[in-house]
C-alpha cells in the first residue's frame, strides 16, 4: 500500500510539472492524479517503457498529464 501511495505520489508530482500548472493540489490531489493516470495510461497506452515497482512509469506519467488537462478544473477563466 505504502509503495502504491508513493508511485502514485511521484506520477503526480512529474506530471504536475510537466504540464506546467499554477494552483497546487497537495499530496492528496497529485496521489489521486497519479493512480488514475497509471490506469488511465496503462488502458491507453499499454504497459511497456521502464518500470518503478511493477509501473510502467512512461504510460502512468503520460495518462496523468491526460487527467491534468481533460479532467482538473483551471482557473483561467477569471
């Protein structure tokens, strides 16, 4: 569990930056971007690239940049 909470941690985190947001969700937020962008990417893209504890980090990184922009709310509108 421990492990899954820190994959899903750092795959948020990565894919914060790479899409290059402002407003800042907390650990909890980038914990729930990275699972759902490790699903989201292996259903997508497949599980192939390096792995970091049995995740293909390639395709969870890019399903989470795929949430980051589809599915969190930006505040650009204002």
């Amino acid at each position: 569990m421990l492990v899954s909470i820190i994959t899903g941690f750092l795959t948020g985190l990565i894919a914060t930056a790479l899409t290059d947001r402002e407003d800042r969700m907390g650990c909890m937020g980038n914990i729930l971007v990275g699972w759902v962008g490790s699903w989201l990417g292996q259903l997508l893209f497949g599980s192939w690239g390096p792995r970091l504890w049995g995740l293909p980090f390639i395709p969870a990184i890019l399903g989470a940049c795929i949430v980051l922009v589809l599915f969190v709310r930006r505040n650009d509108f204002r």
